[in-house]
C-alpha cells in the first residue's frame, strides 16, 4: 500500500530515487511521488532575450561575472543559445536576432532549437532590459537546486549501496558541495604581489615623469598640478548650478584631450562624449566656435568677416580628424550607457577618456525606485564603468538651489539628489561664481569673468580653489593667470 503523501517515506528519497534502484528495499516503503526538476523556463526566455536585446554586451557580462554556464538553462535549446551567445561575445560580435541565428546554423544548432522563430519570440517576449538580474538569479537559483538534488541522489544511493567508508562517503559529498558553492561566489580577490608590481610601477613612472602629468591633460595649468590630471578608473564630478559653464568646461578638456597643442607634446587621446542634452550638431557647433575662438553671437548675426569664416573651415578640417566620439542619445538607463561604453572600447583602440553630460538625464534600470535610489544606482554604475573600462570618466551633475539661497560657495552636500555621488566619486570639482566678479581683458580684448573651479574632494591628493577665465561669447574656459595663458 502507497503511504501518503507528506509521511517519511514518501520524502525520504528524491526525485528519480528508490529503493529499488539502489538495490535495497525498505520494509514498508513505496516509489516515491514523481516531481518535475526545478525550473522556472520564462526567467530562462527573459534572461536570452535581455541578452539580445541588448547586443550580446552589458547582460552577458553579468552573465559571465556570475560564472553562468549553458548548463545553467533546464532546457536543451535554451543551452545551445546561451552557448552560442558566450561564442559571439568571446569574439567581440554584437549579438542580434540574424547574427544568433547564423552562429547556431554554424554550429548545426538552429533547427535542434526550433529554428530563427524560436529566436524571434525570446526577443518579442519583453521589452526592456531592467529585470536582467532578477531573471539571471532566478536562473542561477534553480540550477543550485537541480545540482543539489543531483549530489543528494547520488549520495543516498551511495549510503544505501555501503561500498565506501563513512570518512570516505563525507569526503566526496563535501566537495560536491563545495563545487557548487564555488561556482556560485566569483573570484575577485587578488593577492598583493600582483598589486605590488602595479603600484611599483606606478611609483617608476611619476618618478621618471619629474612632477610631469600622469593622466590625461585637462589643458588648465592650475587645475593639473592638483590633480596631475585625469586618471584611469576614476569618476571625476564637476557639478554646477544651471548656466555656470559645466558643458563648456567639460567640451574644453575633451577638446585638450583629442586636439593637444604641438608645444604640449601629448598625444591625442580617444574620447567618447555622451551627450543627453544637446544634440551632436549643436555640441559640434560649440566645439567649432570655441575652438577656432569665433563669437557664436557673430555666426548667429551673419557677420563673422571673411577672415574668420576661413578661420572657421581651417578648423573644422582640423577637428574633423580628432578621435572624439559624440553619443547624443537620450533617456538611456545606466546600463544602456554602459553597454555603449563597452561597445565603443572594444571598437576604438586605447580609448582614453570618457565624458557624460549630465549625470540626472540617466535613468535608472527600475523607473518605480525613488529617484535618490536611482541616482546611487547610476552613480555606482558610472565609478564601476571607469573601473571596467580602465578610463577616466567625468561626469556632469546637477547641484541644488542650497548654495544660491544661502549667498555662499557650493560644497560637497550640495550635490543633488542623492549622497552617493559624493561617496563614489574619486574627484568632485565645483564651479563658483566669484562674488566680487573680477572680470579683466584678456590679451586678445575679450571679457572674462573670473569662476572658482572648487576642488571639493580628491582621493589621491590634496583640495583647494583653481581661478579660471570664462569667456561667455565663446563658451569658452581658460587658465586665469596670464602666465599660464
């Protein structure tokens, strides 16, 4: 007689095990109840079609950091893309619909998976993709629970067999354990040699530079013998209220970067500008402006003079060989960014320097969190994508009114919206207004204000204030010390 369901015997194998199997039989006992493996099939579609949806880039790399294997998919044909997915990204291969279909043709796959339609209707299945994660633990959590019920099996049918010692028995359960539990934890410590040998290298190579600058050129004298300029890994945060010039500034250092002066003796550095606010013909035409050092006012009237149109088309030509990168799309979440990013570095060689304008306009991956929530999100996407990409990131924020209606210079907690950019950034640099409005004539008969760039925190160096000359018919920043000009 079957015991019912619930009693001890009935649970006293798992799935696929008997008595009977083993050899043994149990006084008293019956086949237990049939139970299907865990899995959950729709988080499996979810997670594939992320990864198509998103090129094969950002999702696949979480796939990768949380060591996900084809095995980890339950059923065959979801086993076959996601091994065809690993083959594209190992390549650099954006991943789509035609591409994934090509690459399991070549593998002699496609029709054991149910063919190109198959493949379609992963990516018809969502739309975007923020529950990337919570799909890829599903999936993970359900591949635990499979491998643990493969070892408890093949454990009682072990202990019921008695041909292994107890010591012997525990032994190989133990590292069955063991095994999965490692695969489920990825290996990020690194002993200390290895950052010895990078930090002595370091340390050679300011010693042979003689105080020169380490990182990329911000073109403001001032500014780099603080911060021996912008350093790979790092988020740099220049902040400001509205109208101060954030743009600008940040439009003058990739302008240094990707176009050095000869007497500089830098090479250009690869630059990609994301631009959420102004479109790339618009930021292109302030580019031009500022650096031919042409009135945009002038342009607008139809009244620039012969002499500076050539001035005009000398340097367009000039800006038009620059490996500098304008993305101008909006409302990209902090994982489209990345992905982009992430794109654009495997495409360009040794890019340098990336710049986002401005940090807000991000959107985060769950539109319903709070909006601080969000910002601590992109913000600790933002210092992860400079750890990643090995490039100096710096990004603009939006300061709130605390500093306009307290008549006083920002500061750190002024930065809006959430603390966690203060706590994530390497460098936060804080555009001021000086209250006394020094403006002087520059050589070239220009009016200048006077801005205090305010270096509020730097993790490797010292703080302080940096004058710098804004010219506002240029949108224009430059050193304020005639000797540095």
């Amino acid at each position: 007689m079957a015991a019912p369901q619930g009693t001890k015997s009935s649970q006293l194998f798992p799935a696929g095990t008997s008595p009977e199997r083993s050899g043994r039989t149990v006084s008293g006992s019956a086949p237990p109840l049939e139970r299907s493996a865990p899995c959950n099939i729709d988080a499996e579609e979810g997670l594939l079609g992320c990864c198509l949806l998103d090129g094969g880039q950002e999702v696949m790399s979480y796939c990768l950091e949380a060591k996900v294997k084809p095995d980890y998919f339950f059923k065959p044909a979801h086993q076959s893309i996601f091994e065809a997915l690993c083959g594209l990204y190992e390549k650099g291969t954006p991943a789509d619909e035609i591409i994934l279909s090509e690459e399991l043709q070549r593998m002699g796959k496609l029709e054991e998976i149910g063919g190109y339609q198959a493949i379609v209707r992963l990516t018809n299945r969502i739309e975007t993709t923020a529950h990337s994660r919570h799909w890829l633990e599903i999936v993970r959590e359900k591949c635990i629970y499979r491998r643990l019920i493969k070892v408890s099996t093949e454990s009682i049918d072990l202990c019921y067999q008695g041909g292994l010692r107890s010591e012997e028995l525990l032994e190989n359960v133990e590292q069955s354990i063991f095994r999965i539990s490692e695969e489920r934890v990825s290996d990020t410590a690194t002993r200390i040699t290895e950052s010895m040998d990078l930090a002595v290298s370091l340390v050679q190579k300011l010693l042979k530079g003689g105080g020169e600058i380490s990182g990329v050129s911000t073109g403001f004298i001032d500014l780099d013998r603080i911060t021996f300029g912008l350093h790979a890994q790092e988020m740099i945060v220049l902040a400001a209220r509205p109208s101060m010039g954030k743009t600008s500034l940040a439009l003058n250092i990739a302008e240094t970067a990707t176009l050095p002066r000869p007497s500089s003796r830098c090479q250009p550095v690869p630059t990609l500008f994301f631009s959420l606010e102004m479109s790339a013909e618009q930021l292109a035409f302030r580019l031009l402006c500022s650096f031919a050092r042409v009135s945009m006012l002038k342009i607008k009237e139809g009244f620039p003079g012969k002499e500076y149109e050539k001035k005009l088309a000398r340097c367009a030509n000039e800006i038009k060989d620059a490996p500098l990168w304008i993305d101008e799309s909006g409302h990209l979440t902090i994982l489209e960014l990345r992905a982009k990013a992430r794109r654009m570095a495997s495409k360009v060689k040794n890019l340098g320097l990336i710049v986002i304008d401005y940090l807000q306009l991000i959107s985060g991956t769950d539109g319903r969190a709070p909006r601080e929530q969000q910002i601590s999100e992109i913000s600790r996407g933002v210092k992860a994508m400079a750890k990643e990409l090995k490039v100096p990131v710096l990004v603009l924020s939006q300061l709130n009114r605390d500093s306009e209606r307290e008549k006083r210079p920002p500061r750190l907690s002024d930065l809006r919206e959430s603390g966690s950019i203060e706590q994530d950034a390497d460098v936060v640099m804080l555009l001021s207004r000086r209250k006394d409005k020094e403006d002087e004539d520059s050589e070239e008969g220009r009016s200048g204000s006077t801005i205090d760039l305010i270096i509020a925190k730097q993790r490797n160096g010292p703080v302080g204030d940096v004058p710098l000359t804004f010219i506002p018919e240029l949108t224009r920043f430059e050193n304020h010390s005639r000797s540095a000009r």
